[in-house]
C-alpha cells in the first residue's frame, strides 16, 4: 500500500486546491434589447445571436 513519505504543507496544499474555487457567471447587456444574457449565448427574449435570428421571439402571454 502506497503511503507518502512526508506530510503535505498548507503552501503545497493550498497550491493545488487553488483553482477549485467557484466563480460567479458573468453576464453582459444586449446592445439591442438592453437585457442582461450570458457572453457567446443566444437572447432567449428576442431569440437572436451575433445579429441573426435563430429562434422565433417569445411572447408574453
């Protein structure tokens, strides 16, 4: 059975754990509708992306 030779320091640990952190979604607003939507993702309201339409608008009912 492997066992380590020397007991893991806080430095060594905290190195390796350093990139385990959550980050919080970053959001960017629409210059057409003004709304808030995530970078590289389609307007889920007016359904476009890049300046072409790809969905039908969703309505409000």
């Amino acid at each position: 059975m492997a066992v380590p030779m020397k007991k893991v320091s806080r430095m060594k640990r905290g190195s390796r754990r350093a990139h385990d952190s959550l980050t919080a979604p970053t959001y960017v607003e629409d210059k057409d509708s003004g709304e808030r939507r995530r970078p590289h993702h389609i307007d889920l309201k007016t359904g476009m992306y890049r300046g072409r339409q790809i969905l039908e608008p969703k309505n409000d009912v």
